[in-house]
C-alpha cells in the first residue's frame, strides 16, 4: 500500500504467528456463523509486513490479547472457498 505498486506475489506461510490486533464482532454476516466471533489481524515474525485477517478459534473472547501465538488454519467458505482462520496456541505449562 505504501508503494502503490500492484506487482504482488504469494508467499508460503508455515509458521505461527502472533495477534497484532482483533475485533469482536457481533454483526451476523452470514446465517450460519454464530455471533459474537473474534477477527484477528496476524503478523508473522519471518515475514515482516505481512498481516492477515481471519477468525480466530480455540479460545474464549476474554482470553484473546494483542501478542498471543496462533497457527493458520483454514475453514470452508461460500461457494468453496477457503477462509483464512487463525487457531490459539497454548503455551506449554513449565
């Protein structure tokens, strides 16, 4: 967006990621996803300035915070897409 360029390309992304900001919706947009549900935006250490948006699972709403670990996964979507969606990684307890 900075550069204004249209020259993209896709990268493969395995790693974890971390919360780098999230929202908690409550507008139902579409009739069988269940509200209130957490949008979290992702940056992934390995791969400064790419962000993604996706749901977030595996956690209550109270426990989501700005830095938290999570994995990319994907759910169906509408007319077989696939959605991006991020999962919790629980830290092993010492």
């Amino acid at each position: 967006r900075a550069c204004r360029s249209r020259q993209t390309t896709f990268v493969e992304i395995m790693d974890t990621g971390h919360v780098y900001s999230f929202t908690i919706n409550h507008q139902r947009w579409l009739p069988e996803l269940p509200v209130p549900f957490a949008i979290v935006l992702v940056e992934f250490a390995r791969h400064p300035g790419v962000r993604v948006a996706g749901r977030l699972r595996g956690c209550a709403h109270e426990e989501i915070a700005i830095g938290m670990k999570v994995e990319v996964g994907f759910e169906p979507g509408p007319g077989g897409f696939a959605i991006p969606s991020f999962v919790y990684v629980r830290e092993a307890a010492p």
